[in-house]
C-alpha cells in the first residue's frame, strides 16, 4: 500500500499541479482578458465622453437653431402683419383714389357738357351779333338815307317856305308879275 500511498500522494501532487497551472493559466487569460476588457471600456468612456460632448454641443446648436426660428418666426409674423396693415392701407387708398377719381371724371363731364353749352351759346350770341350787326348797319344805312332825306326835305321845306313868303308877299303886293317870278 506504500505505492498505493506513494501514487496516490504523486496524483494528488499532480492534480494539484494541473489545478494550480490551471488555474494561473485562467487567471492569465481572465487578467488579459479583464485588460481587454479594460481598454474596450477606457475606450469606450472615452468615446462617450466625445459622444456626450458632441451630443451637448448638438443640443446647444440645436437650441440655438429653435432660438433663431422662433425669432424669425415672430419676425415673420410681424412682417405679415405690416404687410396686411399695408396691404389695407393701400386697399383704402385705392378706394378713395377710385372714388375721387369718379367724382373728378364726373365733375369733368359736367363742366365739358357746360363748356360745350357755353360754347353753342357763344356761337349763337356770335351769330345774333352778326344777325344784330347786319342789321345796325343796315339801319345806319337807312338812317343816313333817311338823314339825307330829311335834309333834302327840310331844303324843299325851306323852298317851299321861302316860296310861300314869296307868295305871300305877291299876294300882299298885289302883283300878278311877281306869280310869274316865282317857279
């Protein structure tokens, strides 16, 4: 049984051997594979960091982006307003400016019409006036013949007084000579 002992006590020592490489085998490759592992997440810290970094800086960029929209979306908004305030404005502007200008266009015809009325009553003064003056000169015409007349009158007048003294004085005379005298 000595051998027995003696096989026994060198398997046991064996197997303690084989237990003991295996297990500094193991913890070889566990602490190899724990630095690995070590290093896969030293890198991916790393990496999370810059990850976090960028992902913050999106966030800012991103706030900063929804800033700018919101201000140029109110200043959108503003500039709606204005423009339908302009818009409106214009729209009245136009309005008034049709309605002046119907009134003037209206004013305008009223006035021709009367200017065109004035002027038919113009010409048919004109024409009166000629009418008035045709007659005035024709009138003056026979007012200068009628003053010739009367002149020529007033000298047979004047004869025919100066006869009748004559007459009158023959027939106070009593002289039948002086009738003949008298023509």
């Amino acid at each position: 049984m000595a051998i027995l002992k003696q096989d026994i006590n060198f398997n046991l020592i064996f197997l303690i051997g084989v237990t003991i490489a295996a297990t500094v085998l193991l913890t070889l490759y566990f602490v190899y594979s724990l630095s690995n592992v070590n290093v896969d997440y030293n890198t991916m810290e790393k990496d999370l960091k810059t990850t976090k970094a960028n992902l913050t800086q999106t966030a800012k960029n991103l706030n900063q982006c929804t800033q700018q929209q919101l201000n140029i979306s109110l200043e959108l908004n503003e500039s709606k307003k204005i423009e339908e305030k302009s818009r409106e404005e214009y729209n009245k502007i136009y309005e008034d400016t049709e309605i002046e200008l119907t009134k003037t266009q209206t004013g305008l015809k009223e006035t021709k019409n009367q200017l065109d009325k004035t002027i038919t009553e113009l010409k048919d003064t004109a024409n009166e006036l000629g009418t008035k003056k045709a007659e005035l000169s024709k009138a003056e015409k026979d007012i200068a013949s009628m003053e010739k007349e009367i002149n020529n009158l007033e000298e047979k007048k004047q004869e025919l007084e100066n006869l009748k003294d004559d007459m009158q004085n023959c027939k106070t005379n009593n002289n039948l000579d002086c009738y003949k005298g008298l023509t």
